[in-house]
C-alpha cells in the first residue's frame, strides 16, 4: 500500500508524536510498503531522515516564532500585554498570528492541504494519516481533496485535552472526525466515544492504537551511575508538575542526584529556585535536549522518574521508552486515576507513590532505591509484557484496521 503521514514537529522539534509517527512509518517500509512523510517543522532544526521513506518538507518559521512570542498561549507564564509586545518585534511572527486569529487561516493548515493534494497527484495514496497533536496537519487533512482514505491518528485528545484550551471544544472535533475514514485513539480517549459520551456517534469509526515506543537500546551499554534519578519530559500547569517530586528529594537526603531534563520551567519559577537552594548540586536542570541526549541520559541513569499526569486520559508515551532501557521507574502517581498505573503494575522494577506527605514518601523510597537502583532487565521482557507497543505490533494493528474496520467494544 502507499502512505502519507503528515507530521507537525513546528512547535517542538523534539516532541514525542512525530517521533513516534516516524516510527510506525519506518516500521510500514519495512514490510513492503511505500511511505512518504510530509514533515511540517520550524525552519531551523531539520527532521531526520527516515529508512526506507521519502520525505518532503515544509518550513513554517514564522508560525514557529509565534508560537514563541505568545509562549503557545499556555496559562500561568509571562503577562498577555508582555508577549504581545515579543510579537510585534517579529512581523513574520506578527503575519502568522494575523493570519491565524483574524484571519482563521493559517499557514500551517492552508500550505499544508495544497502540499497534501500536490503529493496526491502526483502519486496518489491508498491512505493519508494525520498524526495529532498538534492538530494543524489534521485540520489540512479535512478538507484536502483525495482519491484515498482520510486516517487521523490521535496520540493526544482534541477537546478532553487539559494542557489546553482547543477551539471549538467538542463540536469542532465532531465535525474534524466526521471527515475521516479512520481514527486511531489510545486506550484513555475510549470513554469519550462510548454511549453517552460526546464522540458516541463517532465510535464506529475509531480503533485503539497503541505508541510504538517501544525499541531496544542501540549501541554499547554506558556506565551506570546508580546513585542517578532521571526524568525527561516537559512540565505543564495543571497537568505535570514538578513541586511534589522536588520536595520528595529534599527530604530523600543522601547522595542520590535529580536530573530534570526538557522545558515548561517558566511556569514554575519559584519551585526551581526553592529546590536549587535546597538540592545544590544534586539537582541538574539541563533544560531541552535533543532526543539523542535524553537517551543518553536515561541509559546511564540508576533510576528513571515519571511524573503522573492529572487528566486520566493521557498516557506520556515515555513510559514505555523508559521500561524499554529495562531500568527501575519510580512513578509519582498524581491519584487512583493516574492512567499510568494500570501499566506500571506490571512492571517489577517500578515503585509508585500515592500523593502525600514528603517525609513518609521518602522513608517508602530508601529502601526501595537501596534494594533496585542500577539494576535491569532485558528488552525481551519489556516486549513481553508489553507486547502492543512494539513498532511491529503497531504496524499490524494499524493494517489490521485498514482492512477490518470493525468497531470497536467500548
């Protein structure tokens, strides 16, 4: 068959969800069939070539730079009047949000629909699927004109999601559904398409679809500070915060270090500063990391850490790359709902601790550093116990729906 994937990396050239669109492709070419990637990036850090697919790409600085100024209209940073004033310092900047907030047609999704249909003709596909979020690409994907089917692969939720607010809430994302052959959703989204939730009359056309995260290490194994406690990820308000883990490791003590790699630290200001006067230097805050890093990172920590995230319907696909490297996890669950916690219990490696007081979470987690620290197992068991979140699992899954569409049991 002949694919397109169309993959947004604009607002953060090392997310998760293209990575991870790449890879479900990779894994497409590797049985037999023809992939194009249309990447959408920021002009600045080129998408990485992928085996086995031909890539075209699109660059979208000016979007990439407003997105910036007004700091992807996340909630608790800089004052509106303050990122106003960075917008108009850069017109292209400027001429994107002129385009997207009083024109409602943006670069992204206007250039993006042309590329699809250019592509299209040329070549025409059996399937073009749109990977979200970002949902730009999927909104291109509705109504670009094709002789093939429509796939929307939602990684993270439209409307449910609480890292945001989406315009149009559920009403948009009914219509943007409806425009689709397919939809593919993690197992958390199901309950908003079973009876009575708000996408119920779209659930004949959904499948779940699991993240292909995970892969073996590659190269040599690197020396393992056991004593090292590494967490990569991005920080949000309201959804993963890093006050509780902070506090966990003052009053852990010892010589066990926290090293928080990735951004979202503007909103937390005062946490950092709080931590850094009482951690010293065994708090390491790098910043954002090209994935290469954070592998690297990961590999040669004694533990790696998960923050829970507060909306039960999203699942960090970077659970799965962290049982993967077969290290123990240590998991602040953010509450019985924590969507990570059906999946952490199946690891033997992982610790997760209730939200409570820091000096009792402490003395639960001494002993526990003490006895698993350092310690691995190999990739076949992670594959073993989580068999639907290998790139070949995935790809099946992903035909499988192509050719049965069955609805499915919600």
């Amino acid at each position: 068959m002949r694919f397109l994937f169309v993959l947004d990396s604009v607002e953060a050239p090392a997310a998760a969800n293209p990575r991870l669109g790449r890879r479900l492709a990779a894994a497409l070419a590797g049985a037999g069939h023809a992939v194009t990637l249309l990447e959408l990036w920021d002009g600045q850090t080129p998408p990485p070539a992928v085996p086995g697919c031909r890539t075209e790409a699109l660059a979208f600085a000016d979007e990439a730079a407003m997105e910036r100024a007004l700091e992807g209209g996340a909630a608790g940073h800089s004052p509106v009047p303050l990122r106003l004033a960075r917008l108009a310092l850069h017109p292209q900047a400027a001429g994107a949000a002129v385009r997207q907030f009083l024109l409602k047609a943006p670069r992204r999704v206007t250039d993006t629909r042309r590329a699809i249909q250019r592509l299209d003709a040329r070549t025409p596909f059996d399937a073009v699927c749109a990977v979200a979020a970002p949902y730009r690409a999927a909104f291109a994907l509705e109504s670009a004109r094709l002789r093939g089917k429509k796939l929307l692969w939602q990684m993270d939720p439209y409307a449910a999601n609480q890292s945001y607010r989406a315009p149009g809430g559920y009403d948009r994302e009914r219509r943007l559904l409806a425009a689709m052959d397919h939809v593919f959703i993690t197992d958390q989204a199901l309950p908003d398409f079973a009876p009575g939730g708000p996408l119920a009359p779209l659930a004949g056309r959904v499948s779940r679809l699991g993240f292909p995260s995970l892969v073996p290490p590659e190269g040599p194994a690197p020396a393992v500070d056991r004593q090292s406690c590494v967490f990569c990820g991005t920080l949000y308000p309201g959804l993963r915060e890093p006050g509780a883990l902070l506090a966990l490791f003052g009053a852990l003590g010892g010589g066990w270090t926290l090293t928080m790699a990735g951004g979202g630290w503007d909103a937390f200001a005062a946490d950092r500063a709080r931590a850094e006067a009482a951690l010293g230097d065994r708090l390491r805050l790098p910043g954002p990391v090209p994935p290469d890093r954070a592998r690297a990172l990961e590999r040669s920590a004694g533990v790696l850490v998960s923050i829970g995230n507060t909306a039960a319907n999203q699942l960090p696909s970077k659970l799965f790359e962290y049982v993967a490297a077969g290290k123990p996890v240590l998991h602040l669950a953010a509450g019985d709902r924590d969507a990570a916690l059906p999946y952490l219990r199946r690891w033997p490696l992982a610790l997760c601790l209730a939200p409570g007081d820091p000096q009792a979470q402490a003395a639960a987690l001494r002993p526990w550093l003490e006895a698993n620290a350092g310690r691995q197992l190999p990739f076949a068991e992670a594959a073993r116990l989580y068999p639907d979140f290998t790139p070949g699992a995935v790809a099946a899954r992903f035909l499988q729906a192509l050719a049965d569409p069955a609805p499915e049991t919600l």
